[in-house]
C-alpha cells in the first residue's frame, strides 16, 4: 500500500472531510496488516498534511493531532515502537483515529 496525501493539497475534488475520510480508512488498513512502524510514521505524515491543509498551518487542529499520536517528535519517534502498550503503536492510532472522527463530525 502506498500512502499518498500530498495530492490533497492541489486537488480541489477531495475537501477536508474526503481526506480525513481516506486518513481513517488507510488506519484501517494499517491495523489489519501489522501496523508496521514505518508505515504508522507515514500516515502520521500524511495525516498532518492533510490537517495543514484543511485547518491551517500551525492550527490547533493539527497540534491536537501530533499531541495524541506522540507529540513533537511523533514521526521520528514512531520508527521501532511496539505495537502494543501504553505507548505503543496501537494505542497513538487509537488516539489519533479518535480526534479525526471528531474533527470529521464537526465538518459534516
């Protein structure tokens, strides 16, 4: 699987709610294929893109975001977690999974 979110920017067809859409659907699929650690770090990416784009850069949309997922260091940080615990990898997606249903009920 290829994540893909840098489209968002220039693609005026998906909104902010059809990117989040897709964020929680490629979650999905994460779940159900491990997730591998660097495969978490780039949906974390992805995931602040497409943030970025649809609330700002800097908005407090996405700084909520990186805070549940790991905080500042949230990507660099992603690569080698485990996927199960307190701190795991699971558990950030958890949290991130969460905010992005929120913020896609608040745009719909």
């Amino acid at each position: 699987m290829v994540l893909f979110y840098n489209s968002f920017r220039g693609n005026q067809a998906m909104g902010p709610a059809d990117a989040i859409r897709k964020l929680l659907r490629d979650a999905a699929y994460l779940r159900a294929t491990g997730p591998v650690s660097s495969e978490f770090a780039r949906w974390i990416e992805g995931c602040l893109l497409v943030l970025a784009a649809a609330f700002g850069e800097g908005s407090a949309e996405a700084a909520e975001f990186q805070a549940q997922v790991g905080g500042e260091r949230a990507v660099a940080d992603a690569w080698g977690l485990p996927k199960e615990g307190p701190y795991g990898i699971w558990m950030r997606m958890e949290q991130g999974e969460a905010l992005l249903r929120r913020l896609l009920a608040a745009l719909e």
